[in-house]
C-alpha cells in the first residue's frame, strides 16, 4: 500500500510544498476560483458546504477494536473496504495531470507534534492545508517523514453499492495504515477535523488532553480556554485585541502546558463586519481562502450578508495573519475555561460561575444548539448534546477526556464559566441573540478574574452561580427570567431544558454519581 502511494507521489506532475503565492496562480490557472479585491481565493463548494458526519468512518482494525467508542460518531469500517477504496482512489490519482502534497505538523509544541502530509486533487484544497496546519521551516522539511498522510480527492465519487459507503461522500480514518482518505466532498473542514480526530485519539496515549476549544493569553500571561461546538464563538471571541490569540479551534493540554494543533484560523463569516470583528475582517487578505461567500462580479468586494450559498461560509487564514498572535503557539496552564453554549431555549443565564460538579457536569452534557450549516441538513438551530463540546471528533469514549480535564482543572485552580451566546428574552423565533457586545464584557471580566468574588444569585432551575453585576452589561440582561415578557413560559422552556438535561445525563450513569447531584438541574 505505501509502494501505491510512493510511486504516485513520484510522478513528475506531483507539486511538492509549494508556496501561498504558487497556489494562488495554480488556483487561479485550474479555474479552481476567483481573486477577491484583497487577494483571497473564493471558491464555491458544490453540495457539501458543511461537514457530513454521517459519511464518516473508523476502520476496525485490532488495535482500534478495544478502544475507539463505536457507535453513530465512529462507524466502523472493514481494511478489506478501506484497502479496495483506497487502492480506487490511488489508481484515479494516477490520472491527473496535477496534483499538490504539502507537509506540515499538527500540534505546535515540538516534542508532541505529528508530522503529516496533505495529498490534494485542488490546489486551492493544498492552499487550505497550507494555511490551516503548521508549515515547516526549511530544516524541518529537509528531516520530515509523514506519520499521517490525508488524501483528498472531491471529484471521486464513491459508489455506495459496491465501496461499502453511505454515499457518493467519504472521510475515512485508519490508524493502522495512518491514512485518512476523503472523497466525494470539496468542503475544507472536512480535512482539518479528520486530522484533529486522529489527534484526538493520538495525545491521550501521550497524557495530553486535546481539546476543542480556542485559546488566548491576557498581558499578565493568563491563559484562557473557549469551549463550545460550532458556532458558538470560539474564533470570535478568542479573537481579541487586548489578548494574544493561541488558536481558535483545537489544542492540547500537556504538563507543560496547553499548545495549538493547527497553525491558522478557520472563521465563520456570516454577517462578518469589520465593525464587529475588525481583526477577523482584515486576516482575510492575500492567499486567505473564502468558501462559499458570494462576491460583486465587478468589485470582487465579499457579501458575507449573503447566506444563498449557505449559511456555513468560512475564512481559512494563517495565524500570523491576527496581529496579536502567540508565535509558535504554545503557552502555560490555562487560569481560565469558558464553556460556550448557543442556547436556542433562551434559558440559560449569559454568564454563570461553575463548581467543580457542575464543570463536570456541563462538559461531559455539552448542551448546545447546532447552528445552521456547520453540518449539512441542518437549517435552523437544534437542542443537542454533544459531549465535552466536540462529540463529532471524539474517538474515545467521553468519559476518558472529562476524568483528564476534571484533573487538570483540579490540579490548576482553574476558575470555570458557563457562557450563553445563543438567545435571550425568549426562544429562538422569539428571542434575539444575545449581543456580542454584552458577551465580550462579559468574557473580559470573566477572564480578567474581576468576577471571582462578586456577589451572586443562584438560577432557580439550573442551579448556577449567576452574577448579580458585569460591567458593561445592564443587570437585567443577566437574569434570564427578566429578559422573557412571559415569566410562565420562561419557567415552562427552562424545566423542559432541564428535562433534556437530565435525560441526556442518564448514558453517564457508571460514573461518580454526585457530578449529576451536585452539577445538575435542581428541579
Ligand atoms: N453573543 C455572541 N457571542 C459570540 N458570537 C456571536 C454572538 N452573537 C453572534 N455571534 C456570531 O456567531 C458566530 C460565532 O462563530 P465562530 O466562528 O466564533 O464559532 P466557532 O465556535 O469558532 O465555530 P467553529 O468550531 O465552527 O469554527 C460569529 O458569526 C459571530 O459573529
Ligand atoms: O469543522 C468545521 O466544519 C468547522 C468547525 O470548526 C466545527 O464544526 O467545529
Ligand atoms: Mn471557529
């Protein structure tokens, strides 16, 4: 199987490790895209605008048989299937005239960093990864040798009957062969979140805790992690100027520390606004790429209002492109977590302060709404649970992270917040997101450890510490039940949340009973 792979990445027409500005051309040549009035790449992605977990598989191999969580997450695969569509997709890449292979590392801190290589049907796919991963230096190339190989190939369609797939789509992984193989699918995120489910697989060996979570670090060298599944905030709010950015999707937490896994930013860009988000806003110039955001024919200037190819749309920049940057980004032990959550009820408080049950609690729940597009089908926001804030790209069971981040919390004093960016004053339909403005005045204080000892009331639901004053936030905003004109359909969606909590708790009933006693609802 390697010799397949050797002799293709051989062939003359295999660019090796080329530049941002060579891709740029190459995009430009194949038709692959468009230049933007800033000098980004936009591209259209067909179909697949948005990750599709249900075409996702694990190949079942002995190693993995014991230790990966089968089950909708992980569907397993046979080597015979894997090998049979592997060997398809290798004789289809044969056939090219071009194809693009960039090396590179997942994980910036050195000693735990996985050397991978990114083999690409599209340029602008290899101009992604380029962005996306952590590029070498020259000593670094000259030494690489891959431990993990991604082969990407849209144009491949599989065909369900005879390749053992669900659909003409595929993100495959193995970790025998240490080979993730993609096909059917042209939208990018799928290859950054296979390699960070290899990851997430891989650094627990180790003794480190990948997380998925953004990361940023204040003047005085206090780290700070932001939780939450898509949507919810991570880019936007570790994205700020007062704080340097570590990362804002994947990392890892070692005894020495936290470290990115990646080496760029992938922001969603709806409604994106310098205005709102300046820095995100002006990270998209030469050699960013642009998904599935519609741009003036003639200016080339980017709609990001424009939500008709999806609602997904996505900038895919280089860390170094954020002014304030943490470079190579590593850092220490964090001082503080926020787990986000885009509550559509519009229960949950905009900020509450976490015991060490209720943390438990609330990460293994990983209560939040799947906002539209991230994965496809979904087109309005949806109550989900998705364990420690990432079920899709979990590996493991869920419990073997939660014990690693409850000892690590534990063991560092860590403060811990629960953030609502989703809606206030009544449900989604009825309520409004909650300003941004108000959640970055929040998160500040948060971080900035000004809420530590304020006074609080407690949620007569949820149980959670809410603070009775943020600055720059009116009072009553943080009160859930005074934002609803309907204080009995308040207290009706909050107890029916509640309801979905504890039933969702019910798949932990092995582990230490009082995280749900003491962490759960009250009522
Ligand atoms: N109160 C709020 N807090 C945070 N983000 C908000 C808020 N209100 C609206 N938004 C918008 O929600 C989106 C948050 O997206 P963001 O890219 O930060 O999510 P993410 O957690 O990084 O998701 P992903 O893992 O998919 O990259 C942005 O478009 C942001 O402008
Ligand atoms: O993976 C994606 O498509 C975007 C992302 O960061 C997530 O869903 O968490
Ligand atoms: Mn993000």
């Amino acid at each position: 199987m390697t010799n397949k792979l050797d002799v293709l990445l051989q062939k003359p027409y295999v660019h090796h490790q080329l530049s941002v500005a060579e891709l740029v051309e190459k995009v430009l040549q194949r038709n692959e895209g468009r230049l933007t009035h800033t000098g980004a790449v936009a591209v259209t992605t067909g179909k697949y605008t948005g990750r599709s977990p249900k075409d996702k598989y694990i190949v079942e191999e002995p190693s993995t048989k014991q230790t990966i969580d089968w089950g909708a997450v992980n569907q397993p695969m046979s080597p015979e299937t894997f090998d049979k569509l592997y060997d398809k997709v290798l004789d289809y890449l044969m056939k090219k005239d071009e194809l693009f292979v960039f090396k590179g590392f997942a994980g910036a801190d050195p000693k735990y960093r996985l050397p991978i290589q990114v083999v690409n049907e599209f340029a602008w796919h290899n101009l992604f990864v380029h962005q996306l991963f952590i590029r070498p230096n020259v000593e670094e190339l000259a030494v690489h040798e891959p431990q993990f190989t991604v082969i990407c190939a849209p144009n491949f369609k599989a065909d369900p009957k005879v390749d053992g797939t669900r659909s003409e789509a595929f993100i495959i992984i193995s970790f025998e062969r240490r080979t993730v193989l993609i096909g059917g699918t042209e939208y990018a995120g799928e290859m950054k979140k296979s390699i960070f489910s290899v990851m997430n697989y891989l650094l627990p060996e180790q003794g480190i805790l990948p997380m998925h979570c953004s990361a940023n670090v204040g003047q005085e060298g206090d780290v700070a992690l932001f939780f939450g599944l898509s949507g919810t905030g991570k880019t936007t709010l570790s994205t700020d100027p007062n704080r340097r950015l570590i990362g804002d999707d994947e990392h890892g937490w070692s005894n020495r520390g936290i470290f990115n896994i990646e080496g760029g930013c992938y922001a969603k860009c709806i409604n994106l606004s310098r205005e709102k988000e300046p820095q995100i806003f002006d990270a998209i110039g030469f050699g960013a790429v642009l998904e599935n955001v519609v741009l003036d024919d003639a200016t080339r200037v980017p709609n990001y209002d424009d939500g008709t190819l999806t609602e997904n749309t996505r900038a895919a920049y280089p860390l170094q492109a954020i002014k304030n940057i943490v470079d190579p980004s590593v850092a220490g032990h964090p001082s503080t977590i926020v787990f986000l959550t885009a509550d559509a009820f519009g229960v949950l408080p905009p900020i509450s302060k976490l015991t060490r049950e209720q943390a438990m609690y609330h990460f293994l729940s990983g209560y939040t709404s799947k906002l539209a597009g991230t994965e496809r089908g979904v087109t309005e926001p949806e109550a989900t649970f998705s364990t420690c804030f990432g079920a899709p790209f979990l590996p493991r069971p869920a419990v073997e992270y939660a014990e690693m981040l409850g000892q690590k919390i534990a063991e560092h004093n860590v403060r811990v917040f629960l953030v609502n960016t989703g809606w206030t004053g009544g449900p989604y339909g009825v309520g409004s997101r909650m300003k941004l403005a108000y959640t970055r005045a929040m998160v500040q204080a948060a971080v900035e450890g000004e809420l530590d000892n304020v006074e609080t009331v407690q949620d007569p639901i949820f149980g959670l510490a809410i603070p009775t004053h943020v600055p720059g936030v009116p009072d009553d905003v943080l009160q859930p039940q005074n934002t609803w004109a309907d204080k009995q359909a308040y207290e009706q969606k909050a107890k029916e949340l509640a309801q979905k909590f504890r039933a969702n708790f019910r798949k932990f009933a092995h582990i230490d009973p009082t995280i749900e006693k003491l962490g759960g609802p009250l009522v």
